[in-house]
C-alpha cells in the first residue's frame, strides 16, 4: 500500500492536535478537511497545505482518492458519521467517545464487523507513554493494581472548547469523560468490570448536563478505582491518575508519570524510551495507519472498547434512576 490518503472531519483544538502528529507520520497525506466554518477550515487547511476544504462529509466521503477517515466532530455525531465512513468504505477513527449511547456505539461495531474494515475509537489513555509504562510493568509481573484513583477536572460553566472559544455542542462527564478511565481501568486490569456505581450534583440550568461525578468501578480481578469529574473545578486542570499497586504507586499526568513515596520526594519515571513519540495523539494515529497497512485490529479497535460503553450506560441508567 502506497501512501494512505486521510480527511480529517473536524477542524477545532482536536483536530488540529491530529494534523499535528500525523506531521510526523511517514507515508501518511491529510487530503481533505471538513470543518463547520468555511473560513476557519480554509486557514487550517492552508496552514498544512490540505488542497481540499468543505463543510460535507459526504463530499469527502466521495472522494476516491480518501482511503481513511478521522473523526473530531462533536459527540452527537460520532456514531452516525462512522457509519457513513464505513459505508462508504473508508477505514475510520472516531475520536472518543464512540457514541453517547449504547444502541449507537453497537452499531458502529456491527457495521465494522460487516465490512471488516479499520474503526477504532481514540481512547487516547492506551497510547499515552505514562500509562503503556505500568501496562507493561504489570505484563512483566512487576506490578498488579489495587486501586486506580482518578481525578478529571476542568472548569466550564460556560460551553468553550480546550482552546477557550465558544463550542457549537455540549461536553459531557460521562460520555466523554468517564470513557477515558473506564476503559483504561478494565484495560489496565485486564478483567472485566462487574460492579459500577456513580453519583451526580445538580444538573445545569443552561447547559443541561451534571457538573460533577463521581464514579466507582470494580475489576473481575478484584482492583476497584474511584474516579471524580467535575467542570466546576477551578484548576489544576486535566486528569490525574493514581496507580495504587502491590509493589508500588504511580501518578500519571497525561504523558509524565512519576513514582511516589511515603518518605520523600517524587521520583519522575523516564518514559521516553517507551515508544516512538511522547505524543500520544500522534502514537494513537500511528497505530490505526499500522492496523491499516497490515491488515489487522487495532488497539482500541470498537469492538475492544465496546465493553466501556456498556459500563456507560448501565451508569447512565443509575443516574436516570436517581433523578
């Protein structure tokens, strides 16, 4: 296989961290971008020389030169555009989440098993050199996790993106945000999660959504994890995670992780020998080019990540419950 040719759907903050890290990607050409303002998805595609713009998928699904598809548009969209990809048969990464529902998220899966093309959702975790260090600490078995606790935070009474300019949908803690932890945390234990509880404070009354949540899980191999969200928290910002082992604690933040102990400082882990990048964006694109070149599943593949929402949405049906 020659180069493989890309359009990219979505031209916001995620987005671009794609065309950032597909830059560095030998044998890889973003062809087209689509993007829901015409005059800020030209200057985008002009700043990385990507010849075709619009703002309909499906004229880029068209395209016969477009062997593969990422997805960075709004949640409610996922699911419905994947199958369009794959439908028109191109290989597809959606951005995480998959879907905001189950029945959607199931039939993305569906479809792919159908055409037996690439989909893989961007559950960036797995991909991240941080969190590949302890996978491949508790492989060797040097490492079994007790605990995972997991902080998310953001601050975003109002509806802005990860750039601070105005966001045309909605970000939601559990759809989106809770599908990091809960598909790292059963990934990371290697068993599948059999007991699921969460909690939510009030509903906003403009956005529509919970600003905080707090989630627990338990793993068939007997870790549990504890995971609070909020977009009320005023900083630091981001997702911290505490790995809480038999031989060790680890704390990872996004790409760094360090060591931690009862006396003394942190001690920072050296991670950048863990992969090729420290970016894990850029690695997580690697890995769905990688799949399609050879033929094979790739990590994180929707029907890998499928058992995640299921979780999600037995949640869902708690917090429904509970109103």
């Amino acid at each position: 296989m020659g180069t493989i040719k890309v359009a990219l759907a979505g031209a916001g903050a995620f987005g671009i961290k794609h065309l950032d890290g597909i830059a560095n990607i030998d044998g890889v050409e973003v062809v087209s971008v689509i993007g829901r303002d015409p005059d800020r998805t030209r200057q985008v595609a002009d700043r990385y020389g990507i010849g075709h713009v619009t703002t309909d998928l499906a004229e880029s699904l068209a395209l016969d030169e477009v062997d593969a598809v990422i997805l960075c548009t709004p949640t409610q969209m996922h699911a419905a555009q994947a199958q369009a990809a794959l439908r028109a048969g191109k290989h597809v990464q959606v951005e995480i989440p998959l879907a905001d529902s189950l029945a959607d998220a199931e039939a993305v899966a569906a479809l792919q098993r159908e055409t037996g093309l690439v989909a893989m959702c961007g559950h960036t975790r797995r991909f991240n050199p941080s969190h590949q260090f302890v996978r491949r600490q508790i492989e060797a078995g040097a490492f079994d996790i007790q605990q995972m606790d997991v902080q998310t935070y953001f601050f975003r009474r109002s509806n802005i993106n990860a750039l601070g300019e105005p966001r045309s949908w909605t970000d939601h803690l559990l759809w989106h945000h809770a599908a990091h932890t809960v598909d790292l945390f059963a990934w990371q234990t290697g068993g599948e999660i059999v007991q699921a509880h969460a909690v939510q404070g009030p509903i906003h009354p403009q956005l529509g959504i919970a600003m905080d949540m707090s989630i627990q899980l338990k793993s068939s191999t007997g870790a549990i994890c504890t995971l609070s969200l909020s977009f009320n928290n005023d900083g630091p910002l981001g997702t911290f995670f505490r790995y809480i082992g038999d031989s060790a604690t680890y704390v990872a933040r996004y790409d760094d992780l360090v060591r931690t102990h009862s006396k003394g400082p942190e001690e920072p882990v050296d991670v950048s020998g863990v992969d090729v990048s420290m970016n894990g964006i850029e690695l997580q694109d690697r890995e769905f080019f990688a799949a399609i070149r050879e033929g094979r599943e790739p990590n994180a593949s929707v029907a890998q990540v499928l058992p995640c929402y299921r979780t999600l949405h037995r949640l869902e049906q708690q917090l429904d419950a509970a109103r």
